[in-house]
C-alpha cells in the first residue's frame, strides 16, 4: 500500500498507473497534470480531496533528500515510529531552502469511484456554509471535498446555477456504506441549518463541474496569454487557516477592510473567497481577487498584490490564524515569517543556520533575504 517515485515524476502519470489496478494516490490539487513529486513535498502541497485523504504531510512515508554539503539522507520507509522527532518535515516543506528531494514514498489508497456522491446547495451567507462544515466534520465524517464559496467567488466557477448566493458543496466516495453514511451525515448537517439553505442544486451540475476542474498545460498557456492581452491579471490567491471561531471573522475584516482601504478597489473584478480544506478544529480561506491593471507592468506587485496581500495576513495574523495555509510562503510572504511563527522562529532559524550555513539554497524562499546577502538571523 505504499509507491516509491523519484522527484521528476509527474502526480498525474503516477496516478494514471494507479487507476489501471484500482488504487489512487488520493492527491489531486489543481496542477495535477503538471506537478512533480519533489516539488509537491516541498511545498507541503494539498489536493481537493484533502478532506479525506490528507495533505501531502499524511502520504509521504518516507523519502530521499541531498543537503547543500553534498550530504545524502534517506529516511526509512515504515508506518510511524518514536525515533525522536519526525525528521520527515525538515524535508517536508522546507520550499528547497534546507535540502533538495531526490525520491519519494507516499500510501496508496484503494479507489471506488463507482460509489461518488455530490451535494450542492445555495445558501444565504459564508458564515452559514461555514456552520455546516463544522457540523459534519466535528460529528465525525470525513467527506474527500467540503467547500464553502463567497457570492462573487461562485460567481466565476458556477455561473450556471449561483444565482447570485453563496455556495455549498461536498462529494462522499469511498467503499458504498462508508460513502452512504457520509453522505447521511451531510444532509444531517445541512437539515441543521435549514434556515441559511436557500435551495438544493442538482448533483449533476457538481458532478459536471468537479470533472473540469483540474489544469490542462494549455488551460495554463491559455489563461496567461488571456492576461496579457486583456491587462488583468486572472486568480491570485491568498490562502489562510484558523480554528472554526475565528474563519468567519477573518472574512469580514478582510473583505471589510479591502473595500474600505485598497485604493485601487475600482480596479477589482472579483473580491471573495471559499473555504476548501477542513479539519476537527478548524477550517481554511482561500482569498480569491482578480483585477484590472492601470499601471506599468513593473508597478502591478507594488500597486494591487501586496497591499491586498498584506491586509489579508495582517487581519489574519492579528487573530491567531496562519497566514499560508498549503501555498507555503515563497518569496511573496517571507517579510511576515518571523510574526507567523512567533517564538519558534527559533528552530527554524537554527535549522537554516545548520543545514544551509551560507544561504545558498532557494535564495528569498521563507527566510528574508536582502539581494547578495547571506542568510540573515
């Protein structure tokens, strides 16, 4: 139950070759057709199905690294084991700035699409889909998708239904009586919050949307070459987590603040966002803005990114959340990697200092760096 790759091999070929002896790698975030395994460990990726399955932390077994000395570590294959501290995540993660992936090891998961239920539903208000959420994953079940969209973010992925409302979705699978009762608990939920559902939407159209909703390469060409020309730029992301309390006041601080702020907010086409990944004790937001650029090409970070980017992890931030939930923090969030961390920046830091002493390793990538300058404490 468990498959060994080396870092180039790609999520989707991997799982093409599952699917033909009926088992799944249960991974599938977006770039599946063109994501490799080093780079999905790396960056601590997650999938849609995450719900059920886990992120990218859950699957991994077992893995090969090269460190910046030349040094090479395997890390054993086994179930789980006490050896000290988890070793796994200094690898897992760590974004190419303390070791490179050469060669991985995650479970496998046997795979009954034949028993795959969809739900949908509109509803009155995020707060509602987020009351929901938390209903049926605290009462135990584990459905593989459970998302929550804001009216404008539903706007763009279910044009042909919204109407307008906020939506509701989820997807059960699994063998028949584990996917049946998940599906019970669901509609258990939903029955809860009646009152927040404005009407039940055809399992058709979710079915419909989910199995076009992975990247194509050329759905990527596409859509840059559409930004170019049109002078916008098309789905960036900010994506946050916090307990179930929290996520929904971080919402409209966000979106309150935005509108009240920003001051190209005449400039935006879509401001909202969906919740996407959920856990016993909390759930995430995936910021969601699209907008047109009035400015130099060179000028669009400076004028629309980063302040909409920084309200976000500022609001975030001041009420306990995390600032990046599974898009790993990069070049474009390290200025705020000590205030996420807070007093454990300490072993982060001591990890960067033993294993990457000159700061030659993914130069900017979590730890803030200033151009030809080594890695400063």
């Amino acid at each position: 139950m468990q498959a060994t790759v080396q870092s180039g091999v790609a999520l989707q070929d991997l799982e093409d070759e599952l699917r033909k002896i009926g088992y799944t790698t249960g991974h599938s975030p977006q770039s599946k057709p063109v994501a490799q395994y080093g780079g999905l460990v790396a960056t601590r990726s997650i999938g849609q199905f995450s719900t059920l399955y886990g992120g990218i932390e859950d699957m991994v077994v077992g893995l090969e690294c090269v460190f910046p000395t030349g040094q090479i570590c395997r890390i054993k294959n086994v179930p789980r084991r006490a050896g000290g501290p988890d070793i796994r995540h200094i690898a897992i993660g760590n974004e190419g700035t303390l070791c490179y992936i050469t060669e991985v090891t995650i479970k496998i998961f046997k795979y009954f699409p034949e028993n795959n239920l969809f739900y949908g539903y509109l509803i009155k208000d995020v707060a509602t889909g987020i009351k929901v959420l938390r209903e049926v994953f605290v009462n135990g079940y584990r459905p593989s998708v459970a998302r929550v969209y804001s009216e404008e973010d539903a706007r763009q992925h279910f044009y042909h239904f919204h109407d307008g409302k906020c939506v509701l979705i989820f997807m059960a699978e699994g063998a028949k009586p584990i996917a049946d009762a998940c599906g019970q608990g669901i509609e258990e939920a939903v029955e809860k919050f009646k009152d927040g559902i404005i009407k039940k939407v055809d399992s058709a159209l979710i079915e419909d949307w989910f199995n076009h909703l992975n990247w194509s390469q050329k759905d990527i060409d596409d859509e840059v070459q559409e930004m170019i020309n049109n002078d916008s730029h098309s789905g960036y992301t900010t994506e946050i987590s916090a307990n179930w309390e929290t996520i929904p006041k971080i919402y409209d601080n966000v979106i309150n603040r935005i509108r009240k702020e920003f001051k190209q907010a005449d400039d935006l086409v879509i401001l909202g966002g969906h919740s996407s990944h959920s856990y016993l004790n909390g759930t995430n937001m995936y910021f969601v803005y699209q907008y047109n650029i009035n400015c130099e090409p060179e000028d669009e970070f400076r004028m629309y990114h980063h302040p909409l980017q920084t309200i976000i992890v500022e609001e975030t931030l001041k009420l306990g959340g995390s600032m990046c939930h599974h898009h790993g923090i990069g070049k474009y969030r390290n200025q705020w990697t000590k205030e996420e961390h807070g007093s454990a920046y300490y072993m982060l830091e001591k990890l960067k200092e033993t294993f990457d002493p000159n700061g030659v390793m993914s130069f900017g990538n979590i730890f803030y760096q200033e151009e030809g300058a080594h890695f400063q404490k």
